[in-house]
C-alpha cells in the first residue's frame, strides 16, 4: 500500500482494479469448487471449471462497462444463466468424452490402415506363392479391401447418425454403398470359389438388404416419417424377394409373380394400422368433458 501512494493516481486506479478482479475471480473460483466438491476431479471437470470462470470474467467485465457494478446483482445473473451446474457438467462431460471417442478413433483408423493393407499384401502374396493358385488369389485383395470400406464406412455412419438430420442422406448413401459391396463380394466369392449355379441372385437379395438396412437405420434414428420410407421399400422390394426365390426354383415363375401386386395390398394394411394408431390419439372434446 505503501508503495501505491508513491505512484500516480491512474497507475494506482489501475492496480486496485487488478486487485479486484483478482479477489472477484477468486470468490468465484472458490464458489464453482464448493459446488463440485462432491464430484470426482479429473482434466474434465478442470476444463469445465476453466470455461465458467472464463464466461464469468467476461460477463462481469460486459455488465460492468454498462455501469452496472454490484458483485450480488452479477453473481445473481450468472447463477440464472446457470441455474443446474451439475447438469450441465453431466451434458458437458458426455459431450466431451463423445468427442475424445471420436479423436481417438480417428486416430486408431489413421495408424491402423496402413498395418492392414500391408497384412493384405503379406497374405495376399503368401496364399499365392503357396497355393500357386494366382486366378482366385486376387480375391482376397478385394476381401480386404471390402472389409476395410465397410468397416470404415459403418463407423462413419454411426457418428452421422448423431449428427443434425441434414446430415443423415450422407449416412444412408454409405450403408447402402457398405451393402452393396458386400454383395458383390459374396458374388465373386460364390463364383469363383464354388461355382454355384444361378448365384447371380445375390444381387437381388443385396437391394432387398439395402432396404430393409435403410429401412432399420430410419427407425433407430427417430425419422418422423418413416412410414413414408416403409410404404416404398416394401413394393420396391418385393419384386427382389420374387426373383430370388424363383430364380432358386424355390416358387414357380408363375404364378410367382403375384408377389409383387401383394405388396401393395400390404401397403394398404400398413396405412389402415397407422390410421388406428393415430385415431387412439386424437383429440375427443366429449371425453375431455367428462
């Protein structure tokens, strides 16, 4: 104090301001810790400690400029801007850890990738030399190579999917390409491998997996009108069903072929039952009334 009396009075201005904000932020500091006194410490809670002081600084340093100084009104505002700190600790650390996953996922598919395409090139060239069987080889390249897409694909699907639904299309498009190649993978497997007759069915029956994956994937995700996806898949696919199990001799060609009409008739059941289950819900004033 001494040594301020020998300063200029703007210094000295400057320095009890310096002075204050310290002992404000350190109320503060001592606040936030006593709320989460009871919660485990780790780097999680410290970050989240870190933002709210940071936001307190700059809300106390907003409200003051604007001329308004009283340290109670502005610890009332903040706590009205958080009303519930351990619920949002609780969605901060679920944010945070969601976002950690991902990095470390990331991370992993970025180191992983070069050993398995390498382990390809090893069994690849193995089998070959060994077996001297250089014809059918070359399908595990693409062995590898579908496995790696699909499982690259489908984890890429699984963080859109909790993303904004704007983005869902992207992730729809990937489980139908993931399907797709999969496919054709067990085509060229069937072909090449066994030789089994009429196996060109797979084909088919891989559009009907598409949609029933997509199908699935609207349903998980909480798509509001998915029924409207389920009354198209359902005649889009019902003349693969019909050319799968014709083409194994399963049913006859004709009259086979009546599967197809049918699918709207179950098109028809699927709007009647989701009629009655919305009449459940309407709104009777009578009822209410009563």
């Amino acid at each position: 104090m001494r040594n301020c009396l020998t300063k200029e009075p703007e210094e000295v201005i400057i320095i009890l301001s310096m002075v204050t904000e310290v002992v404000h932020l350190k109320d503060m500091t001592v606040y936030i810790e006593s709320v989460f006194s009871d919660v485990p410490y780790d780097d999680v809670l410290l970050q989240f400690e870190r933002e709210l002081l940071a936001e307190w600084e700059e809300t106390r340093a907003r409200v003051t400029k604007a001329g308004l100084a009283d340290e109670n009104v502005l610890f009332d505002l903040f706590l009205s801007n958080h009303p519930d700190l351990h619920g949002e600790y609780a969605a901060y650390r679920k944010n945070e850890q969601k976002k950690r996953r991902e990095k470390r996922r990331h991370g992993f598919l970025i180191k992983a990738t070069p050993v398995w395409y390498l382990l390809m090139v090893a069994v690849y060239l193995g089998v070959s030399f060994l077996t001297r069987s250089w014809r059918e080889s070359w399908l595990i390249i693409i062995g590898f190579v579908t496995v790696w897409v699909d499982t690259v694909g489908l984890l890429m699907v699984c963080e859109i999917a909790s993303k904004r639904r704007l983005f869902h299309p992207i992730a729809r498009i990937l489980l139908a390409l993931s399907v797709m190649m999969t496919t054709t993978l067990v085509y060229l497997i069937g072909l090449m491998l066994f030789a089994i007759p009429r196996f060109w069915v797979v084909f088919p029956a891989g559009v009907f997996l598409m949609y029933c994956a997509d199908a699935v994937f609207a349903r998980l995700t909480g798509q509001k009108l998915r029924v409207i996806n389920y009354l198209i898949y359902v005649p889009a696919a019902a003349p693969m069903i019909y050319v799968v199990l014709a083409g194994l001799y399963l049913i006859p060609w004709h009259p086979g072929w009546l599967i197809v009409p049918l699918s709207v008739v179950v098109d028809i059941l699927i709007i009647v039952g989701k009629g009655i289950e919305n009449g459940k819900y309407r709104y009777r004033p009578g009822e209410e009334d009563a």
